[in-house]
C-alpha cells in the first residue's frame, strides 16, 4: 500500500507595483504582478516599471491627491539571481514641485513574467497620511515629538508610538486647554465652565486635568456628541504596562485622530466666530 502525500501550496498574494508604492508601509517583501517589464527572457534580463502613482501634495498650490510620475530617467534592470537595490524619484505632475523617494530592492521571478518580488526600505517623506497644518500648530513645540511618535505609528511600534503622543498631549495640556477656553470665551460659554477648564490648567497631574475638562468642552468642539477631552482621557489613562503592543497601536492611532479632529473644529470655530465679528461690525457701519 503506497502513500502519496499532498503537497498544500499556499496561494502567493500580488499586488500591483503603484498600490505597493501608494500604500505599502516600509520594511515589506511583496510579490509584485506587474513589477517588470521584460526585455529579454532568454537571458532573464528585466527592467523595473516605473507606473504613474497617486500621493497627498502638500504644497500650497496641491494640498490634495496628486498624480505622480517617476523622474528618475536611467533604467533599472533586475534579474532573478539576488536583489537589485535602487532608488525611484517621483514628482507631482500639478505643482511640479513636491518629490516622494523610495528606496527599495526588487528581483525577477523569471519565466519571461513581469512579476517580481519588491521590498520597501522606505520613502522620503515619510510613510503615512500627511499631518493636518492645524494639528502641527496645536502642539506646537512638542513637533518632533510628535513625528517620532507618528514614525513609531508608521512602522506598526504600538508601545513607541503611544508614549510618544502620550508625551505630547502631557506637555502641551495647558496649550490645548488653552485654545479650547478661547473658543469658550468667542462663544459665550457659561463662566462656570469656562472656570473648570482654567483650572484644570492650574492642576498638575496629567490625568486628573482631562478628567476635570471634559465636560465643561463648548458643544462645538464636540466630536461625534462626545467630548474630545473625555476620549483622550479615556485613551491615555490606560497605563502601557497593562495594553499589548496591539492596543497600544490601536489607542495610539485614535489619540492622533482625535487630536487632528480637536485641531480643526478649534481652528474652525475661531475662524467662523472672527468672519461674524466682521460681519457685525460692517453691518453696524451702516446703521
């Protein structure tokens, strides 16, 4: 009686070259399906395909999604014996301005296919969602910490990245409570609130602060009906000891959202409350 064993070959996942370079986080071996072109498959020689790409520009002309094309003109030929290592440049067709750089190493998987496998060491700027101007504004000096901890987040460092924002949101409290009682004050908050959070600046223990301010918040700074002091507190008195590098991850990444959203809606109310001042004062010229 012969056994025959079955051999399970799990299916390889590929993903197009321009979403790899989209949306792949660096430090990532993928198979790519439309990596290479093919110049000649007798001898395995392939050529990197360098695909129009879509990215965020930040430039004051842009300040959205852009189309990218790759100005690094040499070619880049690969074969299937080891990794080519390489560099892509890639520019934004509106502005003509704003450049993205990957560093990345790829490898023919050969049989005259364009597929390959490509790893991402990484890009310049940085991997990720670009940060909101406001938010940078907000946390003011505390801005290299802040894209340590996003780098952190980046690379997928839970516990890194939570303590980095963790710090941040610390050392700029008083700030942040700051331009929350500025609202309150434009907007006409009860003076009882507007107390609370005066002296929730005043006390220094971190946590006992958020959890003084987050209900006297303005109802316009409110995210959702909830209170943005109250989720940042609830987030960050989690202890890290007690959170795995998962949900430290997690909760890193909602204290980020959280802090951008906060950012706008203050930089918002600001701006409609200053925009009604004038409107009154004109108005009033003319009476």
């Amino acid at each position: 009686m012969s056994n025959t064993k079955e051999e399970v070959k799990e299916e390889i996942e590929y993903q197009s070259f321009s979403d790899f370079l989209e949306s792949t986080p660096p430090n990532q071996l993928i198979h790519i399906s439309n990596l290479l072109k093919v110049i000649n498959s007798f001898y395995d020689n392939y050529e990197v395909k360098k695909p129009q790409i879509q990215l965020h520009c930040e430039s004051e002309s842009c300040n959205g999604v852009r189309f990218f094309r790759c100005v690094t003109s040499e070619p880049v030929k690969v074969g299937i014996v080891g990794y080519h290592f390489f560099y892509l440049t890639y520019r934004c067709s509106n502005c003509q301005k704003t450049e993205k750089v990957f560093s990345l190493a790829a490898k023919a998987s050969g049989n005259g296919e364009e597929k390959g496998e490509c790893y991402k060491f990484g890009e310049l700027p940085a991997y990720g969602p670009p940060i909101p101007p406001k938010l940078m504004k907000l946390i003011g000096p505390d801005r290299d910490e802040f894209l340590k901890g996003r780098r952190c987040e980046n690379q997928g460092l839970g516990v890194g990245s939570f303590i980095y924002y963790r710090r941040v949101v610390e050392n700029q409290k008083d700030r942040i409570l700051g331009e929350i009682i500025k609202v309150a004050n434009k907007i006409g908050t009860s003076k009882t609130n507007i107390e609370i959070l005066e002296k929730a600046i005043e006390e220094t223990q971190f946590t006992k602060a958020l959890d003084m301010a987050k209900g006297a918040i303005p109802e316009s700074l409110l995210i959702n009906g909830h209170s943005p002091i109250k989720l940042l507190h609830s987030a960050l008195s989690e202890g890290v000891h007690a959170l795995s590098d998962e949900q430290c991850l997690e909760m890193a990444s909602s204290v980020r959202v959280v802090l951008g959203e906060l950012s706008e809606r203050l930089a918002q109310a600001l701006k409609d409350e200053a925009e009604l001042t004038k409107a009154l004062s004109s108005l009033m010229k003319k009476g």
